[in-house]
C-alpha cells in the first residue's frame, strides 16, 4: 500500500470527516446491517463505505441540481475512499491515540452535540406575522426605502490615545480628505487605506443609521485599540427596495433573531440552575475591557466628491514607514 503521510492540516481534515461519518453510523447502523448488500457503495481493504455516508456528503452542498446527483456522489465516493485510506493507515500508526487527535475527536463530539441543542431549542420559534414584517419594514428605512449602495473609503491610522482629539480637529478643519492625508504624512502618522462599495445590508445594522446621516464626501474618525480609523463616504447611489422584494428576507432576519434569542434565554436560565466554579486563575475577576469612546457625528468635509482620496494617494499612504 501506497505510504500516507499525514500533515497536521490533513489530520484535522480526517478527524472532522470522521466525526461527521461517525454520527452518521450512530444513526444508521442498523438500516445498514439490515441491507449491507444494497447500502455499501465500495469496500476498501476490510472496512465498507454505504451510501448513507455519500448521502450526508451531498446533503451539506448546497445548490447541487438533480442532474449533477450521480457525478458528485461519485466524486464523494472517491473522497470517502481517500478518507478512509488515510484512516486506516493513521490507525496503523496509532496516531488516534495520541493526545492531539484525542482532543480533537472529543472536541468535534463536543460541537456536534451542543448544534444539535441549538437546533433543538430555537424550534418552538414561530414565524413572523405579515404585520410584523411590515412593521420592520417601515422602521427601518435605510435598509429599503431609502437603501442606498455606499463607495466607502478607510484610512486606519496608527496613534496614542492622546492623540485622537488633534487628529478629529484636524480632520473637521481641513478642506478636503487630501488635506488630511498630506497632515498625516506631514507629522509622520503611520496609516493605511482601503476602499469598497458596500449596500445598506453589508453594513453592520448598529452603523447603518450614521451611513444614512452622511452625505457624500463627509467624513467620520472614530477610536481604534491602535489609534484611530477615518471613514469617508466617497459617494453613494440611491437603490430602495419595495416591501414585496423585501418581505422574505425580513421573515428569514426575524425567525432567526427569535430562535438566537430563545437560544439566550434558555442559556441563561441553564446557567442559573447549574452549579459553575471558577478555578485557579480563572476563579480571579476578569480586568475590565476598556471603554472605547463612541464615534461622533459625521463631520463635514467641504469638498466635492471627486476631492477623496485617489488611487495614488492610498497607495503612497499604504507604505508609508
């Protein structure tokens, strides 16, 4: 037999294959021992690999038409195949037993089963009534009615604390987004830019209503754990969504916000009723997390949109010493 040697990135990738075929036989065993004949899909060396291990394969890729069924549980059955190769041999060489691979079965155990509580607890959930989606829909007007697609520009600069408030100065005072590069490079500020066109729902929901607020060209600066990042809103389109186009994705955003939230709920009432005991180091109060500052309101910068940063000045920012 062909020597297999196992890395540690290939070795992760059997162990997680093999926790998911595991389950698997948990649950089907018996069928196949009732119908070995039918259900066994190929046999490597003493062990057999069943249908129903092709089957949970396909059933976890999405988008597979039913014209591309047979190629792809071939492909499947090839992989499986590969898979259990690498088992076997791991087996030989006694690697299931070392602590590394031990840990990581336990773990993957661990995982399964704890998704499967999640999958239990969020089912009471009950779907939206149309007055409800109506309702979201109406009260939040950046995400549809008045959804526009934004042209985002970010320059993340490296600073002290001390710092942040000449840096917003500076920035509300300039006259253009140019300005405030050439200040940065001027006084030796380590910075770097990017930028990107992202729709209202791409932003995340606690930020969107601060997007909304701007205008083109504006700019905002809030702190950062390294400094400060500065967020210019190069430009935007208008792109609303009517309530019909929007109403299956609000039923989808609500159901799932309920079942998070019985997910809490029955998590903390688990947490309430258990006996938990902090030991060692972990049994010391944790040091608080630093309050970050939150960010101001947008601040005008008086320059057309054509005045934000080009692609030369993100370049030359992007290296700077």
């Amino acid at each position: 037999m062909m020597s297999i040697l196992l890395s540690a990135r290939n070795l992760n990738r059997v162990v997680a294959a093999a926790a998911a075929v595991a389950t698997l036989c948990v649950a089907g065993c018996g069928d196949i021992k009732k119908n070995q004949a039918s259900q066994t899909a190929a046999k490597v060396n003493k062990e057999e690999i069943t249908v129903h291990q092709i089957n949970f394969v396909l059933q976890r890729q999405q988008g597979l038409k039913p014209e591309q069924a047979e190629a792809a549980s071939r492909q499947v059955l090839e992989r499986l195949i590969d898979q259990e190769l690498a088992m076997q041999r791991a087996e030989e060489l006694k690697l299931d037993r070392t602590p590394m691979v031990v840990q990581q079965l336990e773990a993957a155990r661990r995982e399964v089963i704890a998704r499967a509580y999640v999958a239990k607890a969020s089912e009471a959930a009950a779907k939206p009534a149309p007055e409800e989606i109506k309702k979201y829909y109406d009260e939040n007007p950046a995400l549809f009615k008045e959804r526009r697609v934004y042209n985002i520009q970010e320059i993340s600069i490296e600073a002290e604390t001390k710092q942040i408030d000449e840096l917003r100065t500076q920035l509300q005072a300039a006259k253009s987004i140019n300005e405030f590069v050439e200040y940065l490079k001027a006084n030796d500020f380590r910075f770097g830019a990017n930028q990107a066109v992202r729709a209202a729902e791409q932003l995340p929901l606690k930020s969107l209503d601060t997007f909304a607020k701007m205008k083109d060209g504006q700019a905002i600066l809030a702190p950062t754990p390294k400094g400060a990042q500065v967020i210019v809103l190069a430009g935007s389109k208008s792109a609303p969504v009517d309530e019909a186009a929007a109403r299956p994705a609000i039923e989808q955003y609500l159901l799932n916000d309920r079942r998070r939230q019985l997910v809490e709920d029955d998590m903390k009432a688990l947490r309430a009723t258990a006996k938990i005991e902090y030991v060692g180091k972990f049994a010391e109060p944790a040091a608080s997390a630093p309050v970050v500052a939150p960010a101001p309101p947008p601040a005008p910068a008086p320059s057309p949109a054509s005045d934000v940063l080009s692609d030369a000045d993100i370049t030359k920012g992007m290296g700077l010493k």
